[in-house]
C-alpha cells in the first residue's frame, strides 16, 4: 500500500522531530554536568588513606572519612597545617576538586563526610563535631600519618553552622568559608562568637560576585553591609569577580585563592 506524503501531517511530525533535539539536548547538558568532575583522583603522586573507624555521638555521624597526602611534597611540608575539608551535601564535586588541588600542592588534607542525626543544632552539637575532629586527627597523629595537629578548617556550609568550639580550640589556625549563605542574624551570631572566643586567627569569607541566574550574590551583599556596620576585623571578606555560585570554569581561580591564604597561614603559625 502506497503511502500518499501530502497526506501525512507534518507539523505533528515536525513537532516531534523538534521535541527528541530539545530532549536530547538537555541530555547532553546533564550528563556533561555529572560528569564534569573527576570521581576519583587521578594524581599518581596522591596517596588516598582511607579509615574504617566510625564516630557516632548524639547528634554527629562520620562514617566515611579519608587522608589525602602528596607522597613527594608531604615530607618537605610537613610543618604545615592540616587541611580539614567537612562535607556535607553541598557542593560534592567541587569539593573533590579542592580536595585534589590542595593535596597536589602539597598539603595534607582531611576528607570529612559529616552527617547530622536531626536538624537541630546547638551548643552540644558543637561540642561534638570537635570532639570528633580531634578524636580523628588523634588517630592520624597515632598511626604516623601526620606529625601536627594544627589544622585549618574549609567548608561550604549553611550559615547557621558556625563552630564557637572550633574557634577556641588551640589546634585551630584558621577557617575559610565558600560561599556561605548569610542571613542577618547569623552574620551577626557569627561575629558575637568571634568577639567572645577573641578570636586571633583570621576567617575568611570566599564568595562568587553572581547568583546562579547571573543575579548579584545576596548573600555578599548583606555580609558585607553588616560587616561595614558591625567593623570587625577578624572576618576577611573576598570577592570573586565573573564567578557565578557553583564556580564552574572558575574552579582554578578559587582555588588559588584558597591557597594564598592558606600559605599566609601557615607563614603565621
């Protein structure tokens, strides 16, 4: 049987035909999101020491955790600081990312997967993600892994997750923050908590200049307003131009930005 052509609709078949390029093209987009970062690391130089220890406390859980040493540059720098990376859902890949980077430039990194039981935090919830950082840094400590417990804490955390533990301990020598989402009160809770612990270490504060939908980054600019009104100068704020939230393409600049402070630091410690 003949098929007559100038029967057939095709504007219904030039709407599927459209429909399958936008699908695909949107399969595309994702799959090169996923797979934009590397999920192992790829640094022969790298040695990935894993633990099968587990802590659990009332409301904090660390079941996996991993030291990340650069086996040619970790005996040269072995006075540094370590680099004590907490993480938790966000921002997975580009921790990955800091994570490698740090530890090819030579320091040696702490890989934290934090878990909390609920969603209530206060003061013993501090209490216990210090105790369980040291407890863990202890047992590297123990086994040889590292020879100093002075540790410098990097995280992307909710605003609201600020250590007033932490920033007493005497192991801690200094904290950097990425893109921290800041609300009014939490700013002025944060620097309440630096001015109680008199704090001597510095915190920095890394944001990119745009939002997601290239909008200015809220969170920049009401840190900044409460920053200017409050004048405290233990909190260090860095802006980084172009950069949108997820610092896609930008993950180079961000981390040589990590790394310049980290290297003042450790000059200081």
């Amino acid at each position: 049987m003949a098929i007559n052509i100038f029967q057939m609709d095709w504007l219904l078949i030039d709407t599927i035909i459209i429909t399958l390029l936008i699908l695909s093209l949107i399969i595309v987009r994702i799959f090169k999101e996923m797979y934009r970062f590397r999920f192992a690391i790829s640094n022969e130089s790298l040695e990935c020491i894993s633990f099968n220890a587990v802590f659990k406390n009332q409301n904090v859980v660390v079941k996996d955790w991993f030291l990340v040493k650069n086996q040619i540059l970790a005996p040269i720098n072995i006075t540094r600081p370590l680099i004590v990376i907490i993480r938790t859902n966000i921002k997975k890949r580009l921790n990955r990312v800091l994570t490698e980077g740090l530890s090819s430039y030579g320091f040696n990194v702490l890989y934290i997967n934090l878990k909390f039981r609920n969603d209530l935090f206060d003061k013993s919830s501090n209490e216990e993600i210090r105790g369980v950082l040291t407890e863990i840094i202890s047992l590297c400590v123990k086994k040889g892994l590292i020879i100093n417990s002075n540790y410098i804490l990097t995280n992307s955390y909710e605003s609201n997750l600020y250590y007033s533990s932490i920033l007493s301990d005497d192991h801690y020598k200094g904290m950097i923050l990425v893109n921290p989402k800041f609300k009014k009160s939490s700013v002025r809770y944060l620097i309440s908590i630096i001015n109680e612990v008199n704090l001597k270490p510095l915190i920095h504060a890394i944001f990119s200049k745009k939002s997601k939908l290239n909008l200015k980054n809220k969170n920049y600019k009401i840190v900044l307003r409460e920053f200017n009104e409050l004048n405290n100068t233990n909190l260090r704020l860095i802006s980084l131009e172009k950069v949108k939230n997820s610092f896609k393409f930008y993950e180079t600049i961000l981390l040589g930005t990590i790394i310049k402070i980290l290297e003042n630091i450790s000059l200081k410690s």
